[in-house]
C-alpha cells in the first residue's frame, strides 16, 4: 500500500466501517483467517490485542 500499511489491515477496516454503515452497528463476532491474527497480534500493542479476545 502507498502509505506502508497491509493490505489486509486496510480490507479489514473498510469491512468493518462498512458493516457499521449497513447495519448501525458494530459486529459483535469476526472470524478471521489464523494468519491475519497473527497479523493483528504484530500490529497491535499486547494490551490491544487482548481487548479483541472474548
């Protein structure tokens, strides 16, 4: 991506915003493929990770 970030974050943000939009809500489950967690858990500090487990 021009700016740096993946591919996958970028496609993972767009579903969730768009999602929001559809449905005036958040999701309350996602499922994600195992590697784009352990992209997430790259990404994001291990305080932020572990507020998305249930």
């Amino acid at each position: 991506m021009p700016n740096g970030e993946s591919k996958n974050w970028i496609r993972f943000l767009v579903t969730l915003e768009s999602f929001y939009i559809l449905h005036g809500k958040w999701p309350t489950v996602v499922h994600l493929y195992p590697f784009f967690i352990k992209e997430l858990q790259e990404k994001l500090t291990g305080r932020d990770f572990q507020r998305l487990q249930p």
